[in-house]
C-alpha cells in the first residue's frame, strides 16, 4: 500500500526544475548530458561550485580564531580545573610569566604551582576583550587580552603561541594586573618598600 503510494505520489508531483537541475549536476549517465552537453555541464559546475562555496563558508575557521578558540580553553580548563587538558594546551618549552616579578616559571615549575591551585578548583579568569595576531607564515601567533577575575579585578594576559603539526600551542603566557596612572607612583613606592624589608 505504502509502495503505491509513494509511485501516485511521484506522478502527481513530478519533480521541480531545480531538481531536474541538480539531478543534471550530479548524475553524469543522465541523458541531458548527452542530449545538451554544453548547458548539462555548465549546469553541473554550477551546482557543484555553489555547494563547494557554502560549505567552505560554513566550515573554515581562520587562523586568528582558531588561535583565539585555544586561548578560551586556556580559560576554560583553568576554571573547570582539568590540569591534564589545561597543560596539554602549551608547548614542552612554555614560559609562564606571573603576577609577581619573580615569578618567571618553566612549565615544569608551572604545573608545580598550579597543582594545588587546580586541586582546590583552578582559576577563573574571563576575557572580555582580545587581540589576535598571526604571522605571514601562519606558524607564529602573538596576542594581548583583557580579563576580568573576581579577585584581582581587571587584569591582562598577552603572550605568543606556535603552530606545531597543525596544532596552535602557547609557547609564553603573561598575566599582569594593570595599574592606572593616578596609582603608579604610590603603588611603586609599595612595592619598593616590600622589596627592601625582605
């Protein structure tokens, strides 16, 4: 029953002209093709262009955001604390740079530090604003971006990331607290002043 159906159906509504078309375009025994080659071809690379171009359009991701899609996880893992993932984001040979001016640690000292941070529930810091830059090459990313953290308030991060087999990693990390004008002199003789007493 549902055969018959389906074959009444099909001669009753016989296909539209844009089916007819793509029908053309993708089927190369059909007999327009040998009926009208010229027009059946130029049918078919139309077709076939135009679906290329969407989907092309759909799917490609330029460099500066995929650059950018690795710092948000950089973000992310930190604050959902995933120590493997997060540190699997940078390069063997990355560089952290903190807050603090000794603070200069290799990814070895970096997972020491972070550690005990990440075993209490990592940190959250949210970007609110970026700046991507990528090379001629396309193998060497560079970026400053600006965080907010319940803590610290306004903060910044910038750094430089590589391009290894395919794959965008951080290769430095720098995270400061900007401190506005009208506050540097005074917080500059702070900071004077703890140095000398340690």
């Amino acid at each position: 029953m549902s055969h018959h159906f389906i074959e009444v159906y099909r001669k009753e509504s016989p296909p539209s002209r844009l089916q007819d078309q793509f029908q053309v375009a993708f089927d190369p025994f059909s007999t327009e093709v040998w009926k009208k080659p010229d027009q059946a071809l130029m049918k078919r690379i139309i077709c076939l262009s135009t679906l290329i171009f969407f989907a092309l359009g759909a799917f490609a991701q330029t460099e500066e955001e995929a650059v950018s899609a690795v710092l948000d996880d950089i973000h992310r893992l930190a604050s959902e604390a995933d120590f493997e993932g997060y540190f699997g984001l940078y390069t063997e040979d990355a560089v952290f740079l903190g807050t603090d001016a000794t603070e200069r640690w290799s990814i070895s000292d970096f997972k020491q530090y972070a550690g005990p941070a990440f075993e209490r529930g990592g940190w959250t810091y949210v970007m609110t604003s970026r700046n991507v830059f990528v090379s001629d090459d396309g193998n060497t990313a560079w970026f400053d971006e600006r965080l907010d953290n319940e803590a610290f308030g306004d903060c910044r991060g910038t750094g430089a990331l590589v391009k290894i087999d395919g794959i965008w990693k951080v290769a430095q990390y720098n995270l400061t607290v900007p401190i506005p004008n009208e506050l540097l002199r005074p917080v500059a003789g702070m900071i004077r002043e703890l140095e000398s007493n340690r």
